[in-house]
C-alpha cells in the first residue's frame, strides 16, 4: 500500500513538475500587442479573431459585437479556457485586439492560455494555423513505415 501511495505520489510531482513553464517564444508572440493598422484591416481581423474563437473554445459565444467577443465559462472545476476578446480604437485610427483567457482548475488549463494566446494572435495576423515554437511535429496521417528510415532522423 506504502509503495502504490509512493508511486501516485512521484507520478503527480512529475505531471506537476512541467507545469507553468512556457517556451520564451511562445510567451513573446502571446504578449506582443495586436493592433491593426487601419479600418480594412481591423475589419477583417475581428472577423478572424471570431472565428478563432469559435473554433477554439469549448464554450458558446455570448457576446459578439463591434468592441468584445465573449464566450460563456468558466464553469467550476473545468479545465476548457473562457475568452475575452476586446477591440480598442487609438488616437491614431488604429486598433489594439486585448486577448483574455483563463479557466476555473486548479490543476490548470487545457490549452495553456500562453499557447493559446500565441495561437490566437498568429491566427489573426495571418489567417492561418500557425505551428508555435516548440511544438510538436504532427503525426503523419499515413502510417505505413514501409519506406521509413531503419533508424529516425533527429534534426537538431
């Protein structure tokens, strides 16, 4: 009984371990500021930044309009982020897009919100799903190893 109690044990430190570190990558593109720079442009970032949401969160969109996108959520105890999506006008006719997103977990989020503000932010900029530093290749969608290599190639 001891030993199973040590092994639960060593197996919740090591998932516990990992948690809260952030690629430095990741963590500069989820903090650098998104602002569009004229209406255009502002215009279809919005639409992209619904999008995104929609696409991304666990929860309904409660509120979309103009200035906010704002899903339902966080419910207690869940691990699904909640997002906040603001549109604030400058002086100088741009616009800054604020990102918000936190769960109600306290064994924390899935996705990370850093990922996911990262994510987020490339989307918009780009339109496309970006891969973020430090993430994992995807698997192929064939799995035939037939004319794979004998030994992996390890790209450094």
């Amino acid at each position: 009984m001891k030993q199973s109690l040590l092994v639960i044990l060593c197996v919740l430190a090591a998932g516990c371990s990992t948690r809260g570190q952030v690629n430095p990558d990741v963590m500069q593109i989820a903090t650098a500021p998104l602002t569009c720079a004229n209406p255009s442009e502002c215009t279809l970032w919005w639409q992209r930044a619904q999008t995104w949401v929609t696409s991304h969160s666990a929860y309904p969109v409660e509120s979309a309009n103009d200035t906010l996108i704002q899903t339902a959520g966080p419910e207690g105890g869940k691990r699904a982020l909640a997002y906040q999506i603001t549109k604030t006008a400058n002086s100088d006719g741009t616009a800054t897009i604020g990102f918000a997103a936190h769960c109600d977990s306290s064994l924390g989020c899935k996705p990370n919100p850093w990922e996911a503000g990262a994510n987020f932010k490339q989307f918009v900029r780009s339109g496309t799903a970006s891969k973020l530093p430090g993430e994992p290749a995807t698997a192929p969608a064939s799995t035939d190893m037939s004319n794979a290599p004998a030994t992996p190639a390890v790209s450094q």
